[in-house]
C-alpha cells in the first residue's frame, strides 16, 4: 500500500484501501445475515415437522380407540339381543339395550363435543334433519328400497368408560347403536320383521346394526352387521367397518 492510502492488486486494479475494508465488513455482515436466515428456516422447518408427526400420532391413535369404541359398542348390542325372542319388539322401539344413559336428546361429551341423538337418527334415515315419512320412503342411490327402506332405531347409548363395570376406561368416546330391518325384507312394514308366511322372503329374521362412536373434533368411526336370529345364538351374516368422507 503506498502512501497516499491507494493500492494495487495483482491484476494492476488501483483501489483505495479504506473503501476495500468496507467493503470486505460489508460482505461479511450480509453473509452473517443469510446464515441466521437460513438457520431459522431450518429451525422453523423443524419445528413444524415435529407438530405435524405429534398431530398425525394423536389423530391416528384417536381414530384407532374410536374404531374399538364402536366394535366394542357393537358387541354389547349382540349380548342384549341374544335374549330378545321377538325382533318386532326391537324394531318397533319397545325394546332397547340395558346400555343406554337416558332418553333421547342432546349429550354434551366430556370432550366438550355435542350430538343430538334424535338429530343423528335423522340424518341416519334421511341424509338429514328432520326427516319425514315421505324422506324414509324416498327412493335414493343410497336407500333404492322405497317402502321397505330401513328405519334406523336408537337401540343402545353411552360413554365407552360405561361399558367397564369397574369404571377402568379412561375415555371420552360416546357410543350410538341403532337397528333396523333388512332392507332385503320384501313386506313393506320396516318396523316389523318380515313373515315367511306370506310367501318367500329373503329378509325374514334379518336385522341391520350400525354402530358409532364419536370423538373430539367431529371425529367418527362406524360399523355395520347383518344378524340373522337364530337359537342358541344369534348368526352374524356380516360386519364391515364404513369409512366415512367428511
């Protein structure tokens, strides 16, 4: 460096040196800020790949103990009906399951969720609420079977934490069953079991079970069989879980 402050490169380039050192502090101030940029993008990537799996383990956990929610639901439905003599008494609403906390009407679950057992009957039957005559028999892609349309009836209610004599269930999930004619019954009467006695009918000591267990959030798990009636024991023809779009 002479001493009139200017310098020269290697290449011949005249610089000044007080300008050079400026701008070699100025380089590296915008490094240091692209590292602490890049560092809390990496931070915050992070973090949020560590909620999302914390998100996706709870819901898939939540979801799990919903889908035993409503098979065990089910299941307590299976051992009330096993000593039902008459399905007509069922479908008719006379008879319900010894698992039911209180009429009908709106619960308040201690996940702070609500339902409205009548309101899930309707939209069970009807696809909404409320839900007429006309709309049961109403012929829709999803019940083509006119007068012999299922009439779901609410059959069996509660906490999963009340199915355990002990209280040992430390869940909030709330369980619905309900019962309904088979559609393949030909009578046209979905609150009676059909009659053989009339003629040939490949519904006759059918009966349908849906069985819901509802969670935080909205959050269901649903189940469906079809039980034949037959003794000593009833008969389960079929039983698959629905997975539902919303």
């Amino acid at each position: 460096m002479r001493a009139d402050g200017w310098t020269t490169s290697r290449y011949g380039e005249r610089r000044y040196a007080s300008a050079a050192g400026k701008d070699e502090r100025g380089v590296a101030i915008l490094l240091v800020l692209l590292a602490m940029m890049l560092l809390s993008a990496l931070g915050g990537a992070l973090a949020l790949t560590t909620s999302s799996e914390r998100q996706v383990a709870a819901t898939y956990a939540s979801g799990t103990e919903l889908f035993y929610a409503a098979d065990a639901g089910f299941q307590r439905a299976m051992q009330d009906l096993a000593v039902v003599t008459d399905w007509n008494q069922v479908l008719s609403g006379g008879s319900v399951s010894t698992f039911i906390d209180g009429a009908p009407g709106r619960r308040v679950m201690p996940s702070g969720s609500a339902i409205d057992l009548a309101q899930v009957t309707d939209v069970l039957n009807c696809g909404r609420s409320p839900c007429g005559i006309a709309d049961l028999q109403a012929i829709t892609s999803a019940r083509p079977w006119g007068a012999n349309n299922p009439v779901w009836r609410l059959y069996a209610h509660g906490l999963l934490s009340d199915l355990s004599p002990s209280s040992a269930l430390d869940s909030t999930a709330y369980i619905v069953v309900w019962v309904a004619d088979d559609p393949l019954d030909t009578d046209g009467m979905p609150l009676l079991d059909g009659d053989p006695a009339g003629g040939p009918n490949p519904g006759a000591g059918l009966i349908q079970l849906q069985a819901h267990a509802y969670g935080v959030n909205g959050t269901r798990r649903v189940i469906e069989a079809t039980l034949k009636h037959a003794s000593p024991r009833n008969r389960v023809l079929s039983w698959r879980e629905i997975r539902q779009v919303s």
